[in-house]
C-alpha cells in the first residue's frame, strides 16, 4: 500500500487533486451534454471497442513515458516483493488512466444515448481490461517469444467485441481476459516496469555536438511514441482523400492539411525537456538558433505527412496541381511557425508523465486556427496569398522574438 499511494500520489497529485478535478468535470459534462438534448446512435460495440482500446493506449503511453526513469529508478532501490510491486505499479496507472483520461470519454458515450445498467458495468470492465492488459503486453516486448501469444489474445479480444452480439456471454470473455491479465501480471518481474536509461538521457548525450537538428532527429528515434504518431498520420493521409473525396463540389483539399498538422508530441519538445527549456533560455544566442531550427524540423515533418496526402489524393482523384502543392507548404509552414510561438510564449508547466501533455488542451489551439485558414482557403483560393503574407509576418515575429532574448 506504501508503494501505491507512493506512485498515485507522484501521478494524481500529493492531495489527489487531479482525480478530484477530472471527477468534477465529468460531473459538469453530464448534465451540461443532457441538458442540450445531444443524441447519437452509438452501437454498443463502439462503446466497448473504445473503452478498451483507449484505455491501453493511455495505459502504454503512461507505462512507456520517459518521465518514469527516474521515478522508477528510485522506487526500484527500496526493499520489494515482486508481486506487491508489479500490481502496485499497474494499479497506479490503471487508476490514474481511468480517472484522469477513460471516465471523460465514457462521460460523453453516456451522455449521448441511452444505455442500461449492464452496458455501462461492461464498458467499466472494458476498460479495466485494456488497462490491465497493455501492462501485460508491456513486460512481454522484452520477450519476443511470447509476442505471437499476446497478439492472439488482443486478436480474440477485438473479434469477441464484434461478433458476439449476447453481452453476458461478451461479459464473461472481458473478465476471463482479466484474470488472465492479473495471472499474467502476478507471475511477471516487476523489473519488466524498470526503465534503466531514458532517452532524454540518451539526448543529453548529443548536447555536446552542437547540431540541434541531430538532437531533435535523436529524441525523435529514441521516443517511439513519437513514430508511431508520425506514423498514424501518415495512413490518416493515405486514406483522408476517401472521405474528403466524397463532398462533390466542394474544394476540400486544405482542411487535410489543417488535420495532418496535429502532430501533437513533436511539438511540446521544451515542455517535456525542461532542461533543456532553462540551457536554451540561458544560454545566449541559443534562442533564436534552437527556435530557427525547431521550426524547420516540425515545418519537414508536416510536409512529409502532407506529401502522402498529396500523392494519395492524386492516385484517388487526380487533379494536384501548383495551388495544392502551394497551399500545403504554407499550411505547414504556419502550423510550424504558430507551434513554435505557443511552446516558446507558454510552455506546458506541472504535468506528471508525457501523456499529460500530449493529452493537454492546448494542443487543439494550432490546428483550430490552421483548420479555419484551410477552410476560408477552400471558399476563396485567392486567399492563398494573403496566406503567404501572414505566414511571412508570424516568421519575423519568431525571429523578433527570440532574438530579443
């Protein structure tokens, strides 16, 4: 119980106050969604696919996160016993992803239709299940021979969810899978959890050399969240013109470049590095040479999803041409730019692991301003150049001010 609280507290907060501020808005949703009369048809598949496979993506990003180094390093030199710290550490985050992330999203699946008892009780268990599960395949990538086993089991799991139609017997499946979970996690080292070097550690390394661009390229490899989410993008834009492509009429091509510009974890560098925040703002001269240079990289990055977009948008329906191409080197440019100015200006203070941030409101603020630029550019393509002139002028605000540092 030491260990536990020890762990909720480092990630709720020492009086619990994020659990206590996740509950309340949930409880203001609820009602404020109900009031309004929102309904929606949701089949109950969707609520249990959802509860479970978001559940063990916040779980994963949580276990996974290179903030847990040095927590870990020190819980790891107490005296233990395997069992009771293996499920400290997976009750830890379990009850910090329900409360702090699932409980939100759940609050919006019920507030928008009606479900039974029996509903809402399984999509709990769901999502205790996705929790419980992502740790038990957590301490299984370092054993690649159980990897075939545990892909299995999450194959059985999602086909359970679509296919069998009597939720008590979908029920049973969801608990079976549970225990074997828990099974799994009791017979487990609780050194699967122990991550011995970071990659911000790794980082610190290439400080020395004076290439940002090799730091950033490095802490890109060495955070494979990151990849994935680039990754992510890149099939959203491979298969984004197929729903796009069905609003006849309509010239719906830059509003995907607004929404492959939310490639959150790229562009929170100095807030996940604090470290490196104070050598930057420190250090003279480096401000405007980091800031410079930070921009091109998430400028290459959005261009390089954009691409895919672009190449997929011309095997699907033809017709990219200069305007296109035109509008999404500008719309990365000024998505580049304005994220660049939020992380310098406001930087994200007080998160406890790196799915605070990536999660963090603020990341909605550059693609809603890049959203609406693409849609005024669809309705007026001559706008284009008034484009070009904004993005020109938010460069030169960068470079005022960092130089003014």
């Amino acid at each position: 119980m030491n260990i536990l609280k020890a762990l909720l507290k480092q990630l709720l907060g020492t009086k619990y106050d994020r659990a206590a501020k996740s509950l309340i808005a949930c409880l203001i949703a609820f009602p404020a969604i109900r009031t309004a009369e929102i309904k929606i048809a949701i089949s109950p598949s969707v609520l249990f696919l959802t509860a479970t496979a978001f559940s063990a993506g916040i779980m994963w990003q949580a276990l996974n996160s290179s903030g847990n180094a040095d927590r870990m390093v020190g819980l790891f030199m107490l005296p233990f016993k395997n069992r009771r710290m293996a499920l400290s550490i997976v009750l830890a985050f379990t009850g910090y992803t329900l409360i702090t992330k699932t409980f939100l999203v759940l609050t919006l699946f019920f507030a928008v239709h009606e479900w039974s008892a029996v509903q809402i009780t399984v999509s709990l268990f769901c999502a205790c299940n996705g929790c419980f599960t992502a740790a038990a395949w957590y301490t299984t990538t370092k054993k690649k021979k159980r990897l075939p086993i545990v892909f299995l089991w999450c194959a059985a799991l999602l086909l359970s969810i679509f296919f069998v139609q009597d939720i008590v017997f979908f029920a049973l499946i969801v608990l079976a899978s549970l225990c074997l979970s828990v099974l799994r996690l009791l017979t487990e080292d609780a050194y699967g959890f122990y991550r011995p070097a970071s990659a911000k550690q790794l980082i610190r390394h290439t400080r020395g050399t004076g290439s940002i661009f090799l730091y950033l390229l490095r802490y890109l490899i060495t955070n494979k969240n990151y990849l994935l989410n680039t990754a992510g993008l890149c099939l959203i834009a491979a298969f984004l013109p197929l729903l796009l492509g069905q609003f006849e009429g309509l010239y719906v091509m830059p509003p995907g470049f607004a929404i492959l510009c939310l490639n959150t974890p790229i562009c929170i560098l100095l807030s996940c590095d604090p470290d490196l925040e104070q050598a930057v703002r420190v250090l003279p001269g480096q401000a405007g040479r980091f800031c410079s240079r930070y921009c091109v990289f998430i400028f290459l990055i959005n261009m390089a999803v954009s691409s895919v977009y672009l190449v997929s948008w011309q095997v699907q329906h033809g017709g990219t041409g200069g305007m296109e191409i035109t509008a999404a080197l500008l719309i990365s440019l000024q998505s580049a730019v304005l994220s660049v100015l939020l992380e310098w200006c406001h930087p994200i203070r007080g998160w406890k692991i790196e799915s605070d941030l990536w999660h963090h409101p603020r990341k909605y603020i550059v693609p809603l301003i890049m959203l609406l630029t693409a849609v005024f550019i669809g309705m007026w393509p001559e706008s284009i150049w008034i484009l070009l002139c904004i993005v020109l002028a938010e460069c030169f605000s960068l470079l005022l001010i960092t130089r003014r540092i």
